[in-house]
C-alpha cells in the first residue's frame, strides 16, 4: 500500500515535470545483500533510480562523510540514505548530510523540526514511521523502548506521545526492565534481544516490534507458555517507507525549484554631510555575505559559485529552472548628450534600484557593466556609481571582479597568435607537410578532430577519412591563404598604453621576416566582449565565436575563427565569463555586474544573460534596471536596435538622465573639462541658460519616442542647482512628453532620494507601450546608416568616403547586409563634432570606414576617427591609488 502511493505520487510528478529523474544515493559500508536488493526493487516499482556506492567492511566515519560530501555536490542526487552499521552513526556522520536530501530524516536539522512539531518541514525516519504504522492505535497505550538509542530513538519517542502514547525507554541491562515489560502494551527493540531476557517478561497479549538495524531479518517467535506476543519486524516496511520519503522530497525539491517571493533584509544607511569619498562609504558598510544576499533572492545552492565573501557567478542553468516564471519589467537608464563628466547614469541605476527594493518592497535587480582596468587607473576613475547610491565592494567591483576581462583578453590574443602563426606556416610549407602537421598520425591512426570536418563540410568535401582526399582537396582543406593586409583582428590588453596604438609585429629572425603593421586595442574593444554581452547561452556564444571574421583570404573571402580551427578553445577560456556576477548595492540589494563592451565601436551595454536571469529571479511584479552607454543617442539606440533584436526583451520604460550642468552646456555655457574647476556658470543660477540647454533634453526625449517606449526623465541633482532650476527642468521635460520629470537626491541620501523616481517608474510601466524597433534589417546598409543619421542624430545627409563604399559592398556580397548597425561616434555631441552642443541640423555625416563584427552581429560605420585604445593623461588616477600593507586596504579609488 505504502509504495502503490508512492508510485502513484511520483508518476503525478513525472506528468507535472517530464525531465523529472528523481535519484536516491544509498550508501552501505556492509555486504548484506538482501538489503540492496530490497531497497532496488522497491524503488524500480515507484519509479525511482537508486545509485548503491557500496563502500568496503571496516570503512571509517571519515571516509563515509567523504563520500557524503561529494553526493551532497552532485546536482543529479535529490535523496541521501545511509545503510551503515550502528558504530557509524555518529552525529558528525548524520550532519554530514545536506538536510534538503536526508531522506532518513537523522540529521539534526530534520529532527529539531521534528521534535518541534514543524510536522510539514521534516520528514519522519522511515523505522520511525514503520513502527507507528504497525502500532496501529496506540492512544493512551504504554509503549516500552528497549535498545532504542541516538537519534532514531529521539525521533520514535517524539512521535509516539505526539500520537496519545505513554512512552518509557529503557536498556537491555536496566534493573526495572522486567517491571516495565510486564506493563508495557507495546515493546520496540532497537538491538537483538539478549537471551537472558526471557519472552515470558513480556506482557501477554503485548505487540513486539523488532526494528533492529537488520530490518530484514527472520520473524522470532516470541509466543510461548500460553503467553502470546504479537510480533512484528519493521523490515520492508521501512524500506517502503524510505521510498515514500525520497518521493516526498522530490516534491519539496520541486517546490524549491519554483518561484518564490524574495525575503530580503536590505542594509541600513547614515548618509553624512558633506558626503564622503566613494570608497569611504563604501568601506564603512557592511555588506551581507554573498551566499546570503543570493539565498534571499531565490538562487539555489548549487546555482552560485563563491568568490570570496561578496561576488558570486550565477551558473546558467537558472534560466531552466525558471523558464515558466513570467519576467518582471525591463527598465532602461540613458541619458542626455554629456560633459566629459558623465551625468550619473550608474548612480541613477543604483540609486533607483534601492529605492524600489529597500524603500518600497519591490523587488528589483541592478545590471551593469563590468568596468574595464584602463579608465579605473587612467582619468575616468570607478564605475560602481558613487556617493550613497554604489555598488559594493567598490574595490573589488573596480578591480578585476571575477576575471572575466582577463579571460577575454586570453581568448582574444590565442585567436591573433593563431592568424599570425598560420600565415607563417602555409608560407613555409608544402600541402603535403601542412597535411601531415594538421592531420597527424597518432598511434598508427590518422584522424579529423570535430572542427577539422566541419571545415571539410564547408568546403563541400563530405569525406571522413584523411587518407581518401585528392591533392586538390587537401591544397583546399589547408590553405586558408589569408591576405595579411586585411586582418581586422588585433591583440588586446586592458590598460591604457597608447604606445601600442601601432606595433610592428615578426621582427624575431625565426619569423622568417614576416613582419606586418599591426595594433593593440583595449581589452573591452573585443569583439569578444560584445558576443560576451550579446549572447543567449554557451550554444550561442560557441557559434557566435566560431563566426567572428578575421580576415578575408586572397580571392576576397572571408576567414573566420572557425577556419582556424579555435572555436573550442575560446569557448573552454570564456566558460566561466559567461556567468554574471551577483553583488550587491549599499542597501543590501542585489547586481549583476557582467560584460563590458566598448561603447563606441561596440554597443555599449550590459549582458543579455544577466538581463535575462534577473527578470526571472524578481517575478511579474519586479523591475529590472539595465544602463546604456552614453547619450540616448548612441547607447539607448544601440540597446533597442541591437540588444533588444539579440534578446528578444521589450523595454518597459526608458529613465533620461539629465542634469543642470550639462544642460547650461548645451544652453552655451563655456567648455567643461575633466579634472579643471567648472566656470561660475555652473555654480550659480542661470535660468536662460537651463531653458536654452533644455533642446537637447527635449531631443533626447523624442529619439526615445521614436522607439514607443514611455520615458521618465531622471534629474540628478547636484547641490549647486537651485530649486528654480531643478523645478524648470522638470517642467519642460513634461512639457517635451515625458510620462514624468523627478528631481533625485540619491547620491547624497541614498535610496530615500530616488523613492518618488521609483514610483514614477512603476506607475510608467504600466503605461501602453507599443516598442518598434527603428529599421528593418531587410534594408540595404547604406539606408540603415542613413536613417539612424537623420532620425536620431538630426543630420541632414550621410556622406561615405571610398573606403566606406567599398567596404559595403563587400560586406553586402559576403552575405552580412542584413545585419543591425552600430555606429562609432563621439558621445559627445549629437552631431560627429564633439564641440557641436545643443541640437546641431543641417550637418552632413561623414562615414570614415564601416566594419563588421561578425559574431558579435552587428556592421559599425565609423564616423571619423575612432580611437580603441586610450592613452594615459599627464597625472592619470594611478597616482592616488595605494595598497596599506598591514590591513590590505585599497586607497585612492573613487
């Protein structure tokens, strides 16, 4: 009966859940045969897959935990039992046991909720329940326990007055055991009856349940001198029972899969006046322990991978789990055209995100950017945010992070050493030694690896073994014939050294004198990065990797990654890249840092992947805050057309950043420039020219329309704004169609600052949205360029140089015509003239050179020039940073 339920149970949860393969571990430290082959039949008629790991007679306590430890691991085993002999049953053994898959229901954890009562958050030991059931109605009956010891005996005690019994227990040894038998309705051995216990202590009539650790063993016959006792042993009905516990935490570990509502303790903040450095405020917080912050928000332990006390990695498999769970909305931070300051898009990311999370109970999710190392010690500083609205740690967020970027820039240099070193291979080599080196013998046998008949398919050679190819083919199959004068692809390093902006590279004499110009581009400019950013899953990535071109070889064709024959091994260099980074911000509320493209030749923006898990993890009522590189121009369009096309994601509302700075600049305010005192212009109230300056807030909001996607524009108040400023600000934003216009104080206050912004955005996210992406990708390249031209940046014409023409026709016969366009132009200005402000018209665009990132996706036309690797100023950031040699403290960042 008991496992006709259980096999009825499990198939309703097989229907539920079709991948469902439930799996209990059984580990047994004795040969007794008849009790595996027990607990395998019962489970193959529920519907269970058991997995015996039989460990040798004499085995020790610490190697069983061992082995406990490592099922404890696996995510394939949901149950964990113990067949073991009594002298192993310590509590270190027991505990050893993951509660969430002790199906015995011994660890300490599963019998404190016993003993407590929490009947519906434990699970009651299968010998326990055996005896309960054979015991039938025991309500005000005295049961005797004799032998029955440690946690068994605890749990069967507890259960047994839960259930009306008066409930004695005693040793074998005991001097009043004679006494107590000869009283006892019921009697449970633990242990073998001693022969100096006679049968005739028993009370007539008694019932005697054997559960001795052989739960199998013979019936003994306790009736004699017309004094019978109804005996019964637990045997298979507690191997039934067991059963019936793994199915019934198969439902509690399907239940922990779904879906549940967050349960987080957001951290308390002070804020000071005058408000601190960034680092200062961040050191002074205490952030929660990473595992905690994730366990409160719905991941699962095996779903994390720790670094150290507060970053995490998300593993993928997330996004299985929760595949039913309906997304939250997707919020996307811009902003107006800025100084060479920046206007706070980060700190409004953070800033807003606690205020929905810490101050009105919604959950919410941060994804930002991973910054890159060049800026962090050359002029631009941190990118957590800053002041009370930041992402902490803010060291360790700023300073290499999890190694994602250092893993990039490995895959990116093993894929240029590839194209160099096969150059210098074909030109040094026959067909027939090329052959014999790419297809060597190995122990007397020749053989094609995976990508290697890859190759052969694209080249319409379907043959299989490298001794049936013709001279013609195998010339085909080896010479990839590169025309070294096209090689787009360049080494990468994540520093600012713009002594690397043009090397000569092959100038050893074992290069045979191949020597060619080439260049160094920061890390974050890999097209590696955007296919990081870009993905949707490993499958993806590895294609997408595969696809990256490098080359064309000399008949104008191109050479990609795949030709070379790397795609795998950028793949393994980039498997643990691809998980986001979970942390937190000052109030406790969780991030995703992950990804870092450049945003001028790549699109600017955080992870598909992040952005995706995160809309799973906050639920239907949550809000996801993602931020775009630069102005609404550049960054917000590329997030649209680009990053929207690859996720398939629809924005719920768009938050414009702006401030009064920024706006007195466009208004005609002098130059601003970084690391120079700002003109009293900035300083002090100026309301003509906020209103002037107001166009290119107004602008900013009508490229956002465009899209049909609600905008709240963000104002990011600074203490030298005076309330007259801020309340015109937000007046013409309104005016200029924004759903809402709030001033933040964020930075200086924290989450409280951005409350009214937060329910500014909630309300706008249940607005109509009609998105609408900006072109058809059907469109030639040429008009897709041409309408990002006029619509978003106002011009009135494009203009492409030779280069760039011809650069489009070959892109468009190769077949790459109809991907998106990612244009590479200043942040600076609307126009491509970085010192154009306001709202520039009537101008003519100049296309310098269009480019393609293949795998990433994406053609970049470069509006003049374009720098991809920055170079240190006069007094770069270094200069200030510090490492206190006795605590370890890092000083100077900010």
């Amino acid at each position: 009966k008991v496992a006709e339920n259980a096999k009825s149970s499990l198939a309703s949860l097989k229907r539920e859940n079709p991948r469902l393969e439930p799996t209990l571990a059984i580990i047994q430290a004795h040969n007794d045969q008849l009790i595996q082959e027990t607990n395998k039949n019962f489970a193959k008629e529920i519907g269970l897959r058991v997995i015996h790991i039989c460990l040798p007679e004499g085995s020790t306590k610490n190697e069983i935990v061992s082995e406990i430890l490592r099922l404890n691991e696996d995510p394939d085993v949901q149950g964990l039992a113990l067949d073991l002999p009594e002298s192993l049953y310590s509590s270190k053994v027991l505990n050893a046991v993951k509660p969430e898959k002790d199906v015995d229901g011994l660890s300490s954890i599963n019998l404190g909720r016993l003993l407590h009562g929490d009947v519906h958050d434990c699970l009651v030991p299968p010998a326990v329940r055996a005896v309960v059931e054979l015991l039938e109605d025991i309500g005000g009956k005295k049961v005797l326990l004799v032998g029955v010891r440690g946690a068994e005996g605890a749990a069967l005690q507890s259960v047994l007055q839960r259930e009306g019994a008066a409930v004695l227990s005693c040793h074998w040894g005991a001097p009043q055991l004679q006494s107590e038998l000869r009283h006892a309705d019921a009697v449970v051995f633990g242990s073998a009856k001693p022969s100096d216990v006679p049968v005739s202590w028993i009370k007539p009539g008694a019932t005697v349940i054997n559960c001795a650790l052989d739960l199998l063993s013979e019936k003994h016959n306790y009736g004699q001198h017309n004094n019978p006792a109804v005996e019964k042993t637990v045997g298979f009905l507690a191997v039934a029972m067991r059963m019936q516990n793994m199915v019934k935490n198969m439902e509690r570990w399907i239940q922990a899969q779904q879906y549940r509502k967050w349960d987080l303790r957001s951290l308390k903040l002070q804020p000071l006046s005058p408000v601190p450095s960034d680092i200062e405020i961040s050191r002074a917080q205490s952030p929660k322990a990473v595992d905690v912050l994730a366990k409160e928000i719905g991941l699962l332990t095996d779903e994390i991978e720790i670094y150290g006390q507060t970053k995490a990695k998300v593993r993928l498999s997330l996004l299985e789990r929760l595949k039913d769970q309906p997304d939250g909305k997707y919020v996307l931070v811009a902003g107006i055209t800025p100084t060479p300051l920046g206007e706070g898009k980060s700190t409004v990311t953070v800033g807003l995100v606690q205020a929905l999370t810490a101050h009105l109970n919604i959950n919410s999710f941060a994804c930002l950017r991973q910054p890159s190392q060049g800026p962090t010690f050359g002029v631009k500083g941190g990118a957590a945010g800053g002041g009370y609205a930041q992402v902490i740690p803010m060291e360790e967020f700023n300073l290499h992070l999890t190694g994602d970027i250092h893993a990039i820039t490995a895959a990116n240099n093993l894929l240029a050493a590839a194209i160099d070193a096969r150059i210098l291979h074909e030109n040094t080599q026959s067909d027939k030694s090329l052959y014999n080196r790419l297809v060597p013998v190995v122990n007397g046998v020749r053989g094609f690896s995976a990508i290697q008949l890859a190759r052969l398919r694209r080249l319409g050679i379907n043959k299989t073994d490298p001794e049936t190819l013709t001279e013609e083919e195998i010339s085909k199959f080896v010479r990839l014939d590169i025309d070294p004068s096209t090689i787009t692809w360049q080494r990468v390093v994540d520093t600012n050294d713009r002594f690397l902006r043009k090397i000569t590279v092959g100038q050893a004499n074992t290069e045979k004198g191949f020597v060619r110009q080439a260049q160094f581009d920061i890390a974050v400019a890999s097209e590696i990065m955007a296919i990081l950013a870009l993905t949707t899953s490993l499958q993806d990535m590895k294609e997408r990797l595969g696809k990256m071109v490098v080359a064309n070889d000399k008949k104008g064709e191109p050479v990609t990654a795949e030709d070379l024959g790397v795609t795998g091994a950028l793949a393994v260099l980039m498997k643990d890249a691809i998980k986001p980074t979970l942390m937190q911000t000052l109030e406790g509320t969780p991030v995703f840092v992950h990804a870092g493209p450049f945003a001028n030749i790549a699109h600017g923006n955080s992870s598909v992947l992040a952005d995706k898990i995160a809309l799973k993890l906050v639920g239907e009522k949550g809000f996801v805050v993602t931020e775009a590189g630069f102005g609404a121009d550049i960054g917000m369009e590329k997030f649209f057309n680009i990053k929207c096309r690859a996720s398939g994601l629809v924005p719920s509302v768009v938050v414009l950043v702006a401030t009064v700075r920024a706006l007195k600049m466009h208004g005609g305010g002098p130059n601003v420039t970084a690391g120079a005192p700002l003109k009293k212009e900035y300083t002090e109230e100026n309301l003509q020219l906020v209103a002037d300056g107001c166009c290119n807030l107004q602008k900013q909001i009508q490229i956002t329309q465009l899209f049909g996607v609600p905008v709240v524009v963000a104002l990011n108040v600074f203490k030298t704004d005076s309330p007259a400023e801020v309340d015109l600000v937000c007046k013409i934003a309104k005016e200029c169609g924004a759903f809402d216009a709030v001033p933040c104080n964020h930075w200086s206050a924290g989450g409280r600052g951005a409350v009214k912004l937060a329910q500014a955005v909630e309300k706008a996210a249940n607005q109509k949205n009609s998105f609408k992406y900006l072109y058809s990708l059907e469109l030639p390249i040429v008009e897709k360029i041409r309408i990002i031209a006029q619509k978003v940046y106002g011009a009135q014409d494009i203009e492409l140089s030779p280069v760039a023409q011809s650069q489009v026709d070959r892109y468009t016969r190769q077949g790459f015509g109809n991907l998106p366009i990612c244009m590479a132009k200043t942040h600076l200005s609307l126009s491509h003239q970085p010192e154009r402000k306001g709202v520039p018209t009537g101008f003519i665009l100049p296309i310098s050179d269009v480019r393609a990132s293949i795998g990433a996706g994406f053609i970049y036309p470069l509006v003049g020039t374009m720098s991809t690797m920055p170079g240190l100023p006069t007094r770069p950031c270094f200069y200030d940073i510090d490492l206190d040699p006795v605590t370890e403290q890092v000083k100077g960042l900010f």
